[in-house]
C-alpha cells in the first residue's frame, strides 16, 4: 500500500472542462484509520469538499462543490494511489456527476513544498476575497 495521503497537497496535471477543477486547484488531504477527507479551492472552485474511504490502495468518495458564479455540483470517484518513482503520491482518478450529466477520468499529483506555499498564499487569498 501507497504511503498515507494525510497532510499532503495535490493538483491536477491538467485542466479538466471549463468551469471545473483545473491546475491552479488545490486539494488538501487527511486520512485516519481508512477515513479520507479534503478541503479543496482554485481556480473556478471557491470552495470544495470530499468525504470517502480508503481500502489499501482505492479510495471511494463523493465530493461537493461552490464555483464562482454561485453554482454548485456534486458527485462520486474513485481512485487509485500510486507512489510514483521521486517519491510523490499520484492519484489516478476515474469520476462521475450525480448533479449533472458527466463522467470522466483525471490524475491529480504531489505538490511539491516549494509551489505549496505559493499556492496556499494564492487560494487564502482567493477565498478571502469570496469571503461574506
């Protein structure tokens, strides 16, 4: 089984439709005793959270989201965890829409600590901005 996914930030590696997760999203994940969960924004996300399970390497959640223009959207996902060769944590993803028509597959990598930094300046900022 792949190391955990507590604490580690990931990113897709590329956009998906517009107006939907993309590179400049952010996902911040936990995990504990097979319970997996994650804060995510960015992007045309402002806000975004995932709920699910972890069984060895397959995780199994739903996940829900506001975007910019006020929608929201939901679904459901399955992934595997793959340790790539540097060491990172890859998630090779195949996704579904419960909200809306829509289905589809995406990989979402490590971020490494350099670009996290940035990247949390840039999405608390973003956020703060949105904020009520």
């Amino acid at each position: 089984m792949a190391r955990s996914l507590d604490g580690l930030v990931l990113a897709p590696v590329a956009d998906q439709a517009p107006g939907q997760v993309g590179t400049r999203t952010r996902f911040t994940y936990h995990e504990k005793d097979g319970e997996i969960w994650a804060e995510y924004a960015g992007g045309d996300v402002v806000r975004g959270q995932l709920v699910g399970t972890r069984t060895d390497d397959r995780l199994d959640f739903r996940y829900v989201q506001l975007k910019h223009d006020g929608s929201t959207s939901s679904g459901h996902c399955v992934s595997t965890v793959v340790e790539l060769p540097d060491g990172r944590v890859r998630l090779e993803e195949a996704w579904e829409w419960e909200s809306q028509p829509g289905s589809g597959t995406s990989v979402v990598e490590q971020v490494t600590e350099p670009v996290v930094a940035r990247v949390t300046e840039a999405v608390v900022e973003q956020v703060t901005e949105h904020a009520p």
